[in-house]
C-alpha cells in the first residue's frame, strides 16, 4: 500500500478542521496513528477525506445526486 504525501494535519488544514476531530475520525475508521504529523496511506487517506466530503454534503445536494445516479443505472 502506498502512502499519500497527507498528514492529518495537512487534511486538517485543507478542509478547516479541528485535528482533534480528524484523530476521532481515524479512531472510528480503524487508521492507526501517532500523532497530526502521521502520514496516512493512500488508502486510509481516501476513507478520510471520502467521509469529510459526505459529511459536508447538504442533504438537498445530496437527494439531487441520489435522483441523478437513479437515472443513470435506468
């Protein structure tokens, strides 16, 4: 497994949030680590950054890309 040149605080910074609140998300998703200068893998990085942006995304925005992958597997 490779490894994303992302740290926790580099995820932290980008998206606007607390390194505290990244270090919960690790411990949720099962990524280990040792402190906000850990460097995630590529892998652990997506899982990451895959949860902030659904996190994020408002529910009208979200029903809209609901109706719009519905339409595609017609």
């Amino acid at each position: 497994m490779g490894f994303a040149d992302l740290s926790i605080l580099d995820i932290a910074t980008q998206y606007d949030l607390e390194v505290e609140t990244l270090f919960r998300l690790c411990d949720r998703l099962n990524i280990s680590y040792k402190n906000e200068a850990t460097c995630l893998a590529l892998e652990d990085a997506k899982m990451v950054i895959l949860e902030i942006l659904s996190a994020n995304t408002p529910k009208d925005e979200e029903s809209e890309l609901n109706q719009d992958q519905k339409g595609l597997t017609k």
